[in-house]
C-alpha cells in the first residue's frame, strides 16, 4: 500500500473514531438534558461512525497496511442547546466529507483505483449524512426557541431521520 495513502487512511480511521466519540458526548447531554429521542438518534450515530472506523481498519489490513490506532481529543461534552448540537453535527459531517474528498484526490493522484474504488461507499455516505444533518437543523431553525416544537422535534427526530433516508 502506497504509504501517502495508508497514512490519509490511518488518518480517516481518526476521524471516524473522534466523530463517533463527540456523537456519544452529544448523545450523553441530550439524555441528561432529558431530550431522549435526540439521545437515541445520537447514540445510533455514534455506533455508525464506529463501524465506519471498524470498515477502515479491516480494509487497510486487509491489504497489508499497517493500522494505526489513534489517539482521540476530548470530545465537546456540553451545548447551550438543541441548534448548538445540530450545528456541530453538520460541521462534522462536512468535516469527514472534505477529508473523505481529499482521500479520494489523493487515490487519483497515485493511481490507487483499489482504495478509490472502495471510498465511494464512503462518499455516498457523506452526501446521505450531511444532507440529513441539514435537513434536522433547518427544521430546528424553523422551530426556533419554541418549547413545545423541541418536544415534538425530540418525539420525532428518528422518525424524520428514517423517512429522509427512504428518499
């Protein structure tokens, strides 16, 4: 494996990993701040960010790479509230979108159509994850501070998230 491209792979293995532990973190205050549909949404993404990373790691051994298992920052473990979560939920997704893309330029670059080949899964991933990730902070901007919408966006918000999936 072309070492450029096991290092941007050792680094996406990192970024999956601290996306699904600030998931867990989000999932963590959502439940303590008694928001339990956005709880269980945020947990259901944190497990998917860990099998994203789990992906990863097979991969690159799987083709005789050598995995390094990284170190992770400490995720945010607090937010003013329901936007602030939504917001940093969208800014991650769009994070791993853009290094996903750099991944991908990167295969081109060194003719590596084996990993390019297997990070479009990755790519249709990031286009469904971040669409969703708008479409739940658009419907809280619509809602605003309203009390009563945050409880039925909570009572909703897995529903709303399976059925834009279905789309």
């Amino acid at each position: 494996m072309n070492t450029t491209i096991e290092n941007l792979l050792n680094s996406q293995i990192k970024y999956e990993a601290q996306a699904s532990m600030q998931y867990l973190a989000m999932a963590s205050w959502a439940d303590a701040e008694g928001y339990n549909g956005v709880a269980d949404f945020f947990y259901s993404q944190s497990e998917e960010e860990r099998l994203h990373m789990t992906k990863l790691i097979k991969f690159v051994n799987e083709r005789g790479g050598n995995v390094i298992i990284p170190e992770l920052d400490k995720p945010k473990p607090v937010f003013s509230g329901l936007n602030e979560l939504f917001e940093k939920f969208l800014e991650s997704e769009m994070f791993v979108t853009e290094q996903i893309n750099h991944v991908i330029y990167e295969c081109l670059q060194h003719k590596d159509y084996n990993v390019h080949n297997f990070m479009q899964w990755y790519v249709t991933e990031q286009l469904e994850e971040e669409a969703m990730a708008r479409t739940l902070l658009d419907k809280l901007n619509i809602i605003g501070t309203d009390k009563s919408g945050h409880y039925l966006f909570d009572r909703d918000i897995n529903a709303i998230a399976a059925a834009h999936e279905n789309e």
